[in-house]
C-alpha cells in the first residue's frame, strides 16, 4: 500500500468509529483546501462529497471578503451540516437536527486534528504529490481544433515540483459524471482569468464531455 | 357591483399597535405571523445594527433590499458573498437533506456572518469575529 493510501485508509477508518460513536453523525469527510477529498466515512457515496465540494468551493472563491472561509455551518428543520478547517483541511459533517453540536464539534476537533498530526509524523507530506484538483470550468473557443487546457501557472509549477521539477505537458479531466479526458496543458494566457481556480476548455472539449461553463471538473497530472 | 372583502390580514395589519400587540401568535394566519414576525424583526435589527463589532446587514424581501454597511465601498462584495452563501446552504441542504432553511453561519478570519432565512426575506448580518453568531441569532428572537 502506498503511503498516500495509508493516509487516507487511516482517516477515513477513523471517520467511520468517529461515526459509530455518535450515531447523529450521518456523513463525514475531509478535503484539502484546493478540493482535493481526503477522505470520507465508509457510508458516504462519492456524488454527495463532489456536491457538498461545488457548493463548498462557490462559497471559498467570495470568502476572500471576510478573510477566508474557516467554518461554515448549515442548520436546516432535518438537520445539520458543518464544516470546519481543521490543519490546513476542511472536515465535513452532517449531522441530525437533535445532535449536541457543540459537543459533536468538540469530539471531531479534537480526534481528528490528532489523528491528522500523528499521521503527518508517520507519513510525511502523503498529500503534496500530483493530487487531482477539482476546478471550476471557464470555456473559450478556438479558431483551430486544440485539446489544449489552461491552469494556473501555480499549479503546474506545484506539479512539476512534485515530479522533479519535470514540465506537466498532459492532464487529465474528469467531469461529476465520470467522463473523462486526457488533454495538453499550460498556463492561463488571460490575465483577468488568472487565480480563480478555474480551468479553461475549448468548446469543442467541453461539448465531448458534456460539461459546461461554470460546473467543477477535478484534474490530474500526467507523470510527464 | 357588490364591493370585494378585504383579506382579513390586511384588516388586521391596520389594527392599531395596542391592539395587535394583545392578540395571540397561535390563532394567526401563517402569512400574518410571518409580517408580525418581521415587524420584530426589524426593532430587534435596529437595536442590534448598534451593538460595537456589528459590521451592517442585507435585508432582502421579495420587493426591496435594506443595506447598512459600515464602509459602503465593500455594499457588492458583500452582498455577492451573502447570495452566495444562501445558494450554497441551499445547495447543501438538497444534498444533505437538511429540509428548510433557517440559519447559515460562515465564519472568516476577519468577520463572520450569518444569514437567516423567512420564507422569501433574507437577512445577513456581518460582524466581527469576536462576536457570537448564534447570540444574535437568539437576539433577533425569530419565531
């Protein structure tokens, strides 16, 4: 098992007794800050985490307003959604409209952010290496058929650092719904457009993977 | 031609102050409860908008905004970020099937903010970090 998958396999072990501890726990995950998911409870599906993520990620892009997203919390007449930055990671929960909240929020900042130390000193830096990112889609047309994506110049760079220094030429896209794309890649041209935390996608790219402006796909790194 | 009957809340809504403060919440009409509610709402907002560490609020009905903000200049951001906020609870309570809204807290660095929701009016208030949301939220007494 690679280090990365220890990690996650750890965490996502301690969400699942986090959640038989207190059954007014009904999701729990973690993801990075750049939406990268970490982890989730064995009864979490995939669909929900990438929603709870979109919606999450809409929020961050205007949170610069206020300094930043830290917590964001969700009360609702069913129930209830936290999510909290724990170490540089934002841990999701939803829980029952009865649960001791407070006391919900004191157990899980309190395990969690240990489990997450004592991992980090087990298993350095397991998540810095060519991680999928999820980014907001933003289209463009070109006058010559191309596959070519755009990112930020910060992402390729951080990429190319984790395999060598090596240039990231190819990438590949995944939409929601699990279509998926290899594509060439480079840096943003349109100053306007740059640390957004978009991607730019030809049309004719967008239109093969049925996705459109404005909807998150997550991309990875193709080991150059 | 026989003239038409005046809804019974808008009768009631003109009952003089005293009056109206005597009925009893439990036999009002929902549509009715909810104006009673936003006219405490709006006292309670008045005295609260006061407070030190309150930064202003957006009020939004189905009709009109109320903005009062500290510093003018940050009337978009905010109001972008309090929309945003609304969709994304929104969004997350489909997800999570939280049911209907009431309460949305996000919390920055600097400021926090929370929005609070009344059938079709949004209200978001902004503050700072060293201020208790949920205290507020008790404050402004929404029923």
């Amino acid at each position: 098992m690679v280090k990365s998958e220890l990690y996650t396999e750890a965490l996502r072990n301690t969400l699942t007794e986090i959640r038989n501890a207190c059954p007014d726990i009904n999701n729990s995950f973690i993801f990075t800050k750049d939406g990268t998911i970490v982890a989730g409870d064995t009864e979490t599906a995939d669909i929900t985490i990438k929603k709870a993520l979109n919606s999450f990620q809409k929020v961050a892009e205007k949170a610069g307003t206020i300094g930043g997203l830290h917590n964001f919390y969700v009360n609702g007449d069913k129930g209830k959604v936290h999510i909290s930055h724990i170490n540089d990671m934002y841990l999701v929960t939803a829980i029952s409209k009865d649960a001791d909240a407070n006391y919900l929020r004191s157990v899980t900042q309190v395990i969690v952010p240990t489990i997450l130390k004592l991992l980090e000193s087990i298993i350095p830096a397991p998540l810095k290496s060519g991680q999928p990112q999820q980014l907001t889609v933003n289209t463009f047309s070109e006058f010559f058929a191309s596959n070519t994506v755009q990112v930020d110049h910060e992402l390729l760079a951080q990429w190319s650092e984790s395999f060598g220094r090596k240039d990231i030429n190819e990438v590949e896209v995944e939409t929601l719904g699990g279509e998926t794309t290899r594509c060439r890649v480079k840096e943003i041209d349109d100053p306007n457009l740059q640390r957004k935390g978009i991607i730019r996608i030809p049309e004719r790219v967008c239109k093969a993977l049925e996705v459109n402006k404005g909807e998150p796909v997550k991309i990875k790194p193709i080991e150059p | 031609m026989p003239r038409k009957t005046k809804p019974q809340e808008e009768k009631i809504e003109n009952l003089p102050s005293e009056l109206e403060s005597t009925m009893n919440e439990s036999t009002m009409s929902p549509k009715l409860k909810l104006q009673h509610s936003l006219g405490n709402l709006h006292t309670n907002l008045e005295n609260i908008k006061n407070r030190e560490g309150i930064i202003g609020y957006i009020f939004r009905t189905p009709k009109s905004v109320s903005i009062d903000l500290k510093d003018p200049t940050k009337i978009i951001d905010y109001a972008v970020l309090s929309s945003t906020v609304l969709e994304a609870g929104e969004n997350l309570s489909n997800t999570f099937e939280l049911g209907r809204i009431h309460k949305v807290t996000l919390e920055g660095k600097d400021i926090k903010m929370l929005t609070v929701k009344m059938d079709d009016n949004h209200l978001t208030i902004f503050m700072d970090k060293t201020l208790d949301p949920d205290r507020i939220h008790k404050d402004l007494n929404i029923t």
